[in-house]
C-alpha cells in the first residue's frame, strides 16, 4: 500500500491561541482533500475518500498536541 504524506507547518501560528489552532485545522482538512482525492465518483470510491479524510485530520490533530 502506497503512503502520500503532506508536511502542514504551524511555525507560522500561535498554537495556543483558538485562532492558530483554527488555521492549523483547516490546513490539515484541505492538505487531507489534495491526498485524499479520487476522480472516481462511485460510492464507495467516495466513501474511502472521506474516510481517509476524516483519519488524516484525526492524526493531524493528534500531531498538534504532541507538538
């Protein structure tokens, strides 16, 4: 299984204010959509789609409170 990984930098955010962590959330959602996109429009194509979506923003949050 192939692995595509984007680095979302937050060097630039004040993570401990709300509105870095709100930048740095929707950096991680749209850097999860370019890895994650299909051209496929089938449902379970679309479905895998989100999921790996909805598993790359978990671990970008994860990221952020190890950081």
């Amino acid at each position: 299984m192939d692995v595509t990984s984007i680095s979302v930098s937050s060097s630039d955010l004040n993570m401990a204010s709300p509105a870095g962590q709100s930048a740095y959330a929707g950096r991680v959602k749209a850097a999860a959509k370019t890895v994650c996109a299909t051209d496929l429009n089938d449902v379970a194509s679309r479905t895998a789609e989100q999921n790996c979506i909805d598993a790359a923003v978990a671990a970008g949050k994860a990221a952020a409170t190890k950081a």
